[in-house]
C-alpha cells in the first residue's frame, strides 16, 4: 500500500503539454476578446446613430421654436381681429336690411304707378 509512485513523463513533456494547453487557452481568451471588442464597435456605432438622431431633432425643434416665436404676434392679434370680423358682419347685416326695404319699397312704388300720393 506504501508503495511509491513513479512518474513516467519527463519534465520537458508536461512543460510542453503545460505550454499547449496554455497557448489553446491564450487562442480562446484572444478570441473571446475580438468577438467583444467587435460587439462593443458595433454599439458605439449605433450610440453614434442615436446622437446623430437626436441632434437632428433638437435642431428641429429649435427651429419650430423659432418659428412659433415669430408668429407669436400674429398669434396675438387674432382676437382683435375676429372682434373686426364681427363687427363687419353687423355691418353687413345692415347694409342687406337697408338695401332689401330700400329694392321691395321701390317695387311698390313702380306697382303703384310711380305716384308719389297714397
């Protein structure tokens, strides 16, 4: 039971199955590095994709900005201007009553004879 074990490899053969494995290991690690190194180019791509994105929608925005402040006057004087509007339309109304009494009494009196007497 006590009996001594011997080794049958030489040391130069474990040290080279030792640099084997650790150069397959090195392979896997190196490789396993590209595949993220790549994963990770692709997602700065598409974080610069996004940004460029979302500078083109500020600009967009800054310009309806600037747009909504210019008209912003005109904007304000559409009350003032609907109050005109309606104030034409009594005016109109007016002007049809008169111009409607002045056309039937007119036609009356061609009716009548044209006399001016009752």
């Amino acid at each position: 039971m006590n009996e001594p074990t011997t080794v049958t490899y030489s040391l130069e053969e474990m040290f080279s199955r030792l640099e084997q494995k650790i150069d397959k290991l090195e392979n896997k690690l190196e490789q396993k590095i590209d595949k993220l190194e790549q994963k990770i180019d692709k997602v700065e791509q598409k974080i610069d994709k996004v940004e460029n994105k979302l500078d083109k929608q500020s600009e967009d925005i800054a310009t309806i900005k600037a747009t909504l402040q210019a008209q912003q006057p005109l904007i304000q004087k559409i009350p003032d201007l609907a109050e005109k509007v309606g104030e034409l339309k009594n005016w109109r109304q007016i002007v049809i009553v008169t111009l409607t009494a002045l056309i039937s009494g007119s036609i009356t009196w061609v009716i009548r004879g044209g006399n001016l007497r009752p």
